[in-house]
C-alpha cells in the first residue's frame, strides 16, 4: 500500500511493507499548491541548485491588509483549519524549518505536524511524520529552556531544536551568555555559533552551516523580521550577479482585517514580483494559498 509520503517512509524509519491507512490525494491535495503537480510518486524534499545552501521556501499568513500579528505582535490565529493542514503537510516536505526568536519568545510554536490525520494503526506508528528540524535564529540565546521545543524533545515528540547564535562582542557579556548557553545545552538544545552584524545573524553563514549539517530543505516561517531578512538578502552568483536567497513563497490570505496597529513584514513586495512566478493559488477552507517560485537566473 502507498504510504501518505512516498519519499519519507525510510527518512522515519516506517518498516518496508508496513500498511498505512493512506489516500494519496489526500497528500498531493494538500502539496500540490506547492509543487504544482497531483502526482503523490514525485514528491520528495525540495533540493536546491545552488550547493553552498539548502532550497528555502518562505511561508507566512496574513490578513487581507497584509498583517502577521496583532497590535503589540498578539498572535492571531490567522489561517482556518483547512490552510493549517496544508502548512503541516508542507512541513512534512522539508528538513528544517526556521522561526525568529521573536516568534520563538512570543508564540511558543511546536513546528510540528500535530494537524496530520493519523496514518495508520499500527501501535507506535499512529503519527510517525517526517517531522522537520526546528532552527532558532538567536543570537543572544534568549530562548527559554522551558520552551515547548524543548519539552516535546525531552518528551520525545519532538526532534532537537538548534539554535544559531553569536558570541557578544562586549567581554562583560560573555559570562551570562555562556551561562545560558549551557542551560539551553542542558534543557537539549544544540547551539550553532555563527557569524552577527548588528544583532543580526548572517543568513548566508546560517544557510551553509544547515547545509554542512545535512539540511536539504528549509522552511522559513517568520517572524516579521524574518521575513524581511530573507526577502531583502541576496547571495551573488557565479557571474556577481545578486541572487535571492529566497527559491518560493507560500502566502496564505486570511479574510481579516487587522488593522492599523497589527504587524506587518514591512518588505515591499511589489518590487519582488517582477521576480516571481506564479505556481498556483487554491482555496483551502476561506483561506486563498498563493505559491511562487523565484527567478533566480
Ligand atoms: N502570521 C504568521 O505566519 C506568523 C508566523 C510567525 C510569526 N508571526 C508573528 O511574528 C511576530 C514576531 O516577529 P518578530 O519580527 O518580532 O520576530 P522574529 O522575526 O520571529 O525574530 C526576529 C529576531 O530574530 C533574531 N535574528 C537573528 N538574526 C536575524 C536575521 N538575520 N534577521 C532577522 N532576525 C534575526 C533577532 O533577535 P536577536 O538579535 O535577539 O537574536 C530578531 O529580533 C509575532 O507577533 C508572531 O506572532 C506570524
């Protein structure tokens, strides 16, 4: 029998020949909004051309006046049902997925895929996803040990979450960083330390060390300056030429109105969409999904 993720069964140790309780449209409904095409037998993780990094996907949702929070960054659950089931899915696609520690602080996020319907009943194999690695961007190492990332990987329904930091500059800082690194190292974490320009962690450093780790895939899932980071950052090619960091966009529209005080990305997307293709949009639920791909020749 077809499992519900074609190229993921061995990635999560699913025995060969182990049954599952799979429709594969049930996969491709929800993946072909990114991958533009209803086969279940061509889905695998997305891989970049370029070597030096993994392909980068960025995702977020947002209101039809193109806000991400509520006033003072307040969570909104944004996206219905029907477009969460779709982010897990899409989730299940990729290596990795990334979130700001303003996210991390502020939403305590899982990045899992909780929402997935169960695959089988087969004890100990019920939710056995491809579960993405979480990333950090964090440079002060400011996450809480007490974090649900850290409680699902102590509970073991969650995989290491690594955290990308920066040594402060300031001697006098040094010691408390230290200390809080080894509280996050001793509450599971594994810390990256990597090159910062003004509290900023550089995203090509970023980008080529999960590679050297083995990352294919990320999935970027904001927050506000993230967003900004990777639609404004650009890596030269061969030729010199500036190069988006950045292969697609996933958009989910929710049909609110946050208003004037909710947080925005604040990143003109206008100027970007001459460099865009549009793959596909798609109605899950009230949400409408819009999925680009960048030129990036
Ligand atoms: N609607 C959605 O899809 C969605 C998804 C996620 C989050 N959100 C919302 O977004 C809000 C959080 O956004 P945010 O802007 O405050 O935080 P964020 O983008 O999650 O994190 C930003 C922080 O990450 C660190 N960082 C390190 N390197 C960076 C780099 N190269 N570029 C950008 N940041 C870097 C910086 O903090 P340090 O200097 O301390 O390291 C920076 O302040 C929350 O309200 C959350 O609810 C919405």
């Amino acid at each position: 029998m077809q499992t519900l993720f074609p190229n993921r069964a061995h990635d999560v140790g699913i025995p060969d020949g182990l049954s599952v309780n799979s429709n594969s449209s049930v996969y491709t409904g929800n993946t072909s909004i990114y991958t533009g095409s209803n086969s279940s037998e061509d889905i695998t993780t997305p891989e970049s051309r370029y070597s030096w990094r993994p392909h980068v996907t960025l995702t977020f949702a947002q209101s039809i006046d193109a806000k991400i929070a509520g006033q003072g960054g307040k969570q909104l659950a944004l996206s219905g049902k029907e477009s969460l089931v779709m982010t897990h899915w899409i989730r299940t696609m990729h290596d990795a997925i990334l979130v700001g520690i303003g996210t991390a602080l502020n939403d305590d996020p899982q990045l899992n895929t909780r929402h997935l319907p169960a695959m089988t009943t087969v004890p100990g194999y019920e939710h056995k996803y491809h579960l993405p690695r979480p990333t950090i961007l964090d440079v002060n190492l400011r996450l809480k040990p007490t974090c649900k990332l850290l409680k699902n990987y102590k509970a073991g329904t969650g995989r290491r979450p690594w955290i990308f930091a920066s040594k402060p500059k300031n001697q006098n800082d040094l010691d408390e960083w230290w200390a809080r690194k080894e509280a996050l190292k001793t509450a599971g974490a594994k810390v990256y330390v990597v090159a910062a320009t003004d509290g900023y962690i550089s995203l090509s450093d970023f980008l080529k060390t999960l590679k050297t780790l083995g990352i294919r895939s990320l999935m970027v899932e904001g927050g506000a300056k993230i967003i900004q980071s990777f639609l404004r950052e650009t890596h030269p090619g061969l030729d010199g030429k500036a190069i988006p960091i950045v292969d697609n966009i996933i958009i989910t529209v929710a049909p609110k109105i946050v208003g004037a005080d909710g947080v925005g990305y604040d990143c003109d997307l206008t100027t970007q969409l001459g460099q865009l293709n549009h793959i596909k949009t798609e109605l899950f639920g009230r949400d409408t999904v819009m999925t680009f791909k960048f030129k990036n020749d």
